[in-house]
C-alpha cells in the first residue's frame, strides 16, 4: 500500500527519474516543494535527490516611510550587482504527523525506485 497521500504528490516516474511536489502546511501554492530522485547510469551507485523551492527576497520590513523603502530596495539592488549574488532562506512547514509521514514515504519510495534502477542498469 502506497503512504504517499496527505499533502504529497508523486508526479512521474520515468526511466530513473521520479518526481513529487509537497505542498507546505500554510496551504500556499507559492511554498510547493518539488523533490526529484535521479539516478546516473553514467555514474553508477549515486543517486541525486535535488529539492527546489522557489525563494521570496524582500529587501524591506515594516511600515518605514517610501523614501526608507526605497533606500533599503536601492541598496539590496546594489548588493545583487556588486556581489553577483544575495542569500536567502525561507522557511517550509510540515503541519503534523500525518504530513511528515508523508514526506517521509515519498523520500523511502524513491530511495527504493533508486535501487531497482541500480540493480537493472547492473544487469545490463
């Protein structure tokens, strides 16, 4: 029996590669977390599990006047061009027990697709 379900989608599996989305628990479809398994038989006994996540950057906070908001965006522009690149973090919510064993499932079945994959491009 599958225990991918609660805020766990699988979304494909082809040839080595599976795809999931887990939405995040505030229930915004801008949070959505995509996890992909790959395995290379190019490189074999790796497996690529690669999260992505789309990022929110705000360079201000707050109820400041439009002349501070502007100064703080001019600034945060300024870092972007001069440095090449700006870090950021965001936050992503598992909302209870059922989520996580969710999350969970989809991480273990992909571990499992990956071996089946190793064990057939070995055969070959």
């Amino acid at each position: 029996m599958n225990d991918i379900s609660y805020k766990v989608m699988k979304c494909d599996d082809i040839c080595g590669n599976i795809w999931y989305k887990v939405a995040c628990g505030c229930g915004s479809n801008d949070h959505v977390l995509k996890i992909e398994f790959e395995y290379d038989k190019d490189a074999p006994g790796y497996v690529w599990i690669n999260f992505e996540k789309k990022l929110a950057w705000s360079s201000y906070w707050g109820l400041n006047k439009w002349y501070k908001r502007f100064w703080k965006r001019l600034t945060g522009a300024f870092k972007i061009f001069f440095n090449g690149h700006i870090e950021v973090s965001e936050s992503f919510l598992l909302d209870g027990e059922e989520h996580i064993e969710s999350f969970i499932s989809a991480l273990r079945e992909g571990q499992d697709k990956m071996r089946k994959y190793r064990e057939i491009i070995i055969k070959e």
